[in-house]
DNA sequence: CGGTGTACTATACACCGTACGTTATAGCTT
DNA sequence: AAGCTATAACGTACGGTGTATAGTACACCG
C-alpha cells in the first residue's frame, strides 16, 4: 500500500447518520432481517463501530423509535376534544403504516424519549383540558394507547402476511379446512372477518366505540 | 461398548411431548431465550430431531399457540351478552397472563388452528346471537380481539421490564430526566401513569368503554 | 514535537436456525 | 425366520447473529 493513507477519514459516523440509515435499512428489509452487522456494512464501517455511539443494539431500536416518534403531529387546536382525540390516535396509526417497523419497536420495547414524552404530554393535556381527574385520564390514555398498538400492529402484521404468498396460502388453507358443523359462525363470517382486518375503517370503528363509552362518562360522572 | 444397545428407544418424541416441553421452557426462561437447541438439549435429543414433527420453528410456535388456545374457558351461557363478552375477554387475558409467551406467540403470527377457531366461534356467536349483523359482528371481534391482546401484551411487557433491574432504573431516570415545563401534565400524573399500566382495573375501563359504546349503538341503531 | 484520548478495526466467542446426508431400527412382507 | 423399506434420530456443516476484548491510527493539544 502506497503512501496515501487511504483508510476511511475520522468522524464519518454520527448518532444522526446511524438512526437514519438504520431506519431505512428498515424499510427496506424488514425489521426482522435488520442487523448491526448489515447495518455497519450499509455504513461502510466494521460492527463494532456502533458500539461508539449505542451501547448495544436496543439502545439503538430506542433512538429510532424516538426519531420516528418526533414524526407524530401536534394536536390540533380549538377543536372538540373527541376530534383532538382521534387526530393524536389516527396521526399515531398513520405513522405506523407508513413505517411499519415502528410498530415492533413500540411493541417490544418500554417506552423513553424525548419525543415520545411529548406524544404522551399531547393526548394528556387534551384529556385534561376535557375536564378527566388525573386518574381518568390516566387510564383513558394507557386505553387508547394500547388500542392503537394492538389494532394497528395487527393490522401491520396481517398485511404483511398477505404479501407473504407462503403465508397467503396458510391462511386459506387454515380457513377452509374448518368445519361447518364445528364453527357454522367463523365459517359463515369468513368474508366479513377477512374485510374487516385492518383499514381505517376498521380502526375508527373500535376507535369510535372508545369515544362513545369515553362521552357517555362525561354526560354521567360517577 | 458391549454388545446392549443403549441407544435411545425408538418413539422417544411425539408432538405433543414436544410441545409440553417447549412451553415449559418457554415459561421458565422467558420466551426470547427459546432456542431449538435448547429444546433438544431438554428432550436428550439432537436439535435435528424435532424437524421430524415440525417444519420449522414457526410451525412448533403456532403448535404451542394452538396448545394454549385450548384453555380459554367456553362462553358463560344464561347471562346477558355483555357479560359474555366480558367474560371471553377476561378469560384470553388471564390466559395470557398466566402464561405469558402467549402474547408475544399471539402477536407475531397469524392466527390459525382449531382451538384458535375455537375462541372465535365463541364470541362471535355471542355476539351473531345478541343481534348484530354479520359486518358489525365481524367488526366488533376485531376490535375485541386487538384490544385485548394490545393491551394484555403491553401489561406483560412492562410487568417484565419491572422485574428486570436495569429496565426498572432506565424508567425511572427517563421520567426523572423529563422537565416539567415541557411536559407538564406528564410530570404531573407520573405516579397516576405508572399505577393505570396494567391490573385488572386498567383493563376492565377499557373494557367497559367498548361496551359502553356497543351497547349504545344496539339502543340507536343507525 | 511528543503524548493522549478516541474513533474505528480485528479477532474471537458462543450462540442461533436449518439444509443435507447418514445410520439404525421397527414393522411389514415374504 | 429372513429381508426390505420407511422413517426416527443423528452428525456435520453453513451462514448468520450480537458483542466482549484488545489493538491501531489519527486528531488534537500541550
């Protein structure tokens, strides 16, 4: 080797660039195919590299999460609560389809972060403001929270199995080998249960049940 | 070696041996430390062994999903159907708490199986029987089904994560770092937030709003 | 100009799931 | 009773994973 030093210069990696990269790697493979190592070589950098700037690999699945979390609108203002509600819950769920990665790393991962503080401290507020005790609100917020995940992390999931032809066929396969006589209801169902999994649709509808039972409290305070 | 054979006998394994002992270690070590090796290892087996009756390791998932599945409790009769639906989403979540490899097997895979068909035949007929049609029916199942399994799961993970040390320290700096001028209501309902993350009266409000917002739209049908 | 901190590399370990080819036995056929 | 075949279980190997540990070369500062 000549002369010229020809290794890689110095500060060519950044907390920045590495959450950016590795949420593109994402996306683009998938969350489960993702690795440091893939990740490190997208960097043009050895593995151990990362551990520079994340201590380990959830560290750095936390750092995304948050970047994508920033992504979450405000909460509109001088709107009724009901609507400021499902504004946070539907702006939630739109970013999740748009990145679907985020739903595993809000699934599997205790919440922390800047940004998602400030998701929480939006819907609380809203709550608050909406006349909810702190402990209601509370509640209500850990409520709508989990819906959102489940419903969309579920839906998440079904659609990425019908991408997947091998798990296309499964489903099928699992659907029509159930007997008429043992499950007459899933069976006589079947086109409606297969509709009805995922789409905004689907989701305002459970998200509406929420808000009725939520309205209904209020017009009855205990 | 002498002339006795000492090899192992022949039918050692079966299905359902391979199941019972998967589960077991699924529970004793947390459902991420698994292993296919480890498995073999417990059944004094080659890890090849196992692909004799399973396909795959997803394949014995949705076995010990299956396995699971048959121990929700059948459908209450002679009872109002919103004590039904009461009682089917309070047995699934029990279930899952009990054993809590369900929830993440629940999650990451499809649903198939017939005791999986089981539960679902169940409510939705509860819920066929108490007048909905066939879309709404469909629909609220959905809704259910995310609801309780969004919610159940988010319990057990932070339920983990308050057991394990490092997890407890890292939730309580994250809220201690929060300055209370940025996020205000957040600071101010920590210790509401951190009591309404789980137990069965966080999951029964829930419940009750979903209802709530059922059994209104039964009284004004659209 | 020499020392020091740090960004990055190299090597290694202990695992993982599973593809492939081999062996030994249980049970049927003759 | 002998032989054949299907298959249960084995052994080996491959390509991957996260990360602990130790080493290296550059930027900066005295």
């Amino acid at each position: 080797m000549p002369a010229g030093r020809t290794r890689t210069p110095r500060n060519t990696l950044s907390p920045e660039l590495i959450v950016r990269t590795a949420l593109d790697l994402m996306e683009a493979q998938g969350n489960d195919a993702f690795s440091l190592r893939g990740l490190a070589a997208e960097l043009g950098v050895g593995p151990m590299a990362l551990y520079t700037y994340f201590r380990n690999k959830d560290d750095l699945y936390d750092a995304v999460r948050d970047h994508l979390m920033a992504l979450v609108p405000g909460v509109p203002e001088d709107a009724p609560w009901p609507d400021q509600v499902r504004a946070v819950c539907r702006g939630l769920r739109r970013l999740m389809l748009q990145h679907p990665c985020l739903a595993q790393l809000l699934a599997s991962r205790p919440l922390s972060g800047h940004e998602t503080a400030r998701v929480a401290e939006g819907l609380l507020g809203v709550l608050r403001s909406a006349g909810f005790d702190k402990e209601t609100a509370a509640r209500t917020h850990t409520t709508l929270f989990t819906y959102v995940l489940g419903a969309t992390s579920w839906e998440i999931q079904m659609a990425a199995e019908r991408g997947n032809p091998e798990g296309w066929r499964r489903l099928r396969t699992t659907m029509a080998t159930l007997s008429p006589e043992e499950f007459p209801t899933v069976v006589e169902l079947a086109p409606e249960l297969s509709r009805t999994t995922g789409g905004d649709e689907q989701f305002d509808y459970g998200l509406d049940l929420l808000l009725a039972g939520l309205q209904q409290q209020v017009r009855t305070p205990s």
